[in-house]
C-alpha cells in the first residue's frame, strides 16, 4: 500500500496500534531514496476501523482536487452506504485540515497512487516552494516555543542556586541571556531551526557555541555565522540529548486530532 507525504510518494509497511491520544507511528519507505522512516501519525477508529494520517500540505485548490478524486474511487468501492459515508467523511475533513489518509480501508491504493499524485504535484516547483515555505516557518515557530521552555527553564534553575554559584555563572547566564534574546526576536532561518530541534535543549547548545567563540576572542562573530559553522559542522550531535530522546515527536509537539 502507497501514500504521498512530504511531497513524496511512500510504501506503507507498518502501522502501530492506535494510542490513547489517537496517535500511532507509521512506518514508511520512500519509492525514490528507498529509505525507510517511522512517522508520527493522527489515528481515527469512527469508521470501524482505525485509519491513520500522515500531515500533507498542499494548497486549498489541490485539496479540492484530491477530494473530488477520492468522491470518483469510493463510487466505485460497492461498500455498503453507511460504511461509505462514515469512511469518506473523515477523510475530507481529514485533507480539510491538511492530512492525507495513509491507509483507505476500501481502496487500492497503489492503483490510485498515480492520479492521487498527479492532482496533489500540479506545477511541482510552485508547490515545492511554498510547501518548504510553510514547512520553514512551522519549523521556526516550533524553534521559538522549544526555546521558550529551555529558557524557563533554565531560570528556574538559577532561582534554587545560591549568590555566590550565581556570580560564577554570570559569563553562562549573558550567553544565555543574548543567545535567547537574539533567537526569541529575530528567529532562526528554517534551514536552521530544523537542526536545532533535533536537540532536546537547543539553547544549551547554542549557548555552549557562542561560549567558545567568545572564549577564543572571536567575538566579532554574527550569531547566524556561529548557526552557519554549528550546521556545517554537525556541532553538539551525539553530544547533547536529542529531541527524540525526550519521547517528543519530530515537530516536537503531541499528536492532536484535527
């Protein structure tokens, strides 16, 4: 069985059972890389049985598009009217709300994959563009909160020390300070918010980067230089907690039902 996500076309190997949040992990391999990932998806029984699905971002009109589609292939599935009506209706609210079914209890879908991807791709380029447009700003707001929460953190924990560690600290509390300060303002570009959620404390790790470029006098340096040299160097990688090691997802976010 076929879906489309992340403007690609996947086999579905596996599908976890449902949790008590409504997520589940399906497990996809990419037709083009042939790499083989465990996704987080959104789950719903109220068919009768549990379809999982997978975020898509596409526009308003090739959602019109794909929805128009599945009304022509579930015509012809000769399921009894109740169980269409039931199945079909979650699937459009569903791709309303930006989700692409992974595994359509009454289709084939490795025989619809193609039309499926010929509505969705449209004129490719333009779509890629504004998907990766969304997909960066989504990253950045999501970099912002992560943020947000370290450095909440991380304040609390100064509020339990005593003045003298305090005063010790206070080269590690400006870079937190001015790390946090220029990141929560102005942000971090999507190609660069994407590394730093891959860490559970992404503003420890730009903090201990600017530290050492602080401390080896290059303090003529942009923080988007430092961002640059992190990025290119795979910095803090196997060195800090990652994300997933938190039990959060790739977005860092739970699972929501839409």
């Amino acid at each position: 069985m076929k879906t489309i996500y992340k403007n690609e076309i996947y086999e579905v190997i596996g599908i976890s059972p449902m949790d008590e949040d409504n997520g589940c992990q399906v497990t996809l391999r990419s037709d083009r890389t042939g790499r083989v990932s465990a996704e987080d998806a959104l789950c719903h029984d109220g068919a009768g049985h549990p379809l999982a699905f997978l975020p898509l971002g596409i526009t308003d009109g090739q959602t019109l598009a794909l929805i128009r589609e599945f009304d022509t292939w579930y015509a012809n599935t000769g399921q009894d009217l109740r169980d269409w009506a039931a199945e079909f209706q979650l699937i459009v609210r569903m791709l309303l709300c930006g989700f692409m079914v992974a595994n359509p209890q009454y289709l084939e879908l490795d025989e619809v994959i193609g039309p499926a991807w010929e509505t969705i791709k449209g004129d490719r380029e333009s779509m890629g563009k504004e998907a990766d447009k969304d997909m960066e700003g989504g990253k950045e707001r999501m970099l912002k909160e992560r943020l947000k929460a370290n450095y909440e953190a991380y304040i609390r924990q100064l509020m339990q020390k005593p003045a003298a560690e305090l005063i010790g600290m206070a080269p590690e509390i400006a870079a937190v300070n001015f790390v946090y300060g220029e990141l929560a303002a102005e942000g971090a570009s999507g190609e660069y918010a994407g590394y730093l959620l891959q860490f559970e404390n992404p503003l420890e790790v730009v903090r201990d980067s600017w530290q050492e470029y602080e401390e080896f006098r290059q303090r003529d340096k942009e923080l988007g230089q430092v961002l640059w040299s992190m990025k290119d160097m795979g910095t803090g990688i196997g060195e800090y907690p990652m994300a997933e090691q938190a039990g959060e997802d790739a977005q860092g976010q739970g699972v929501v039902m839409c």
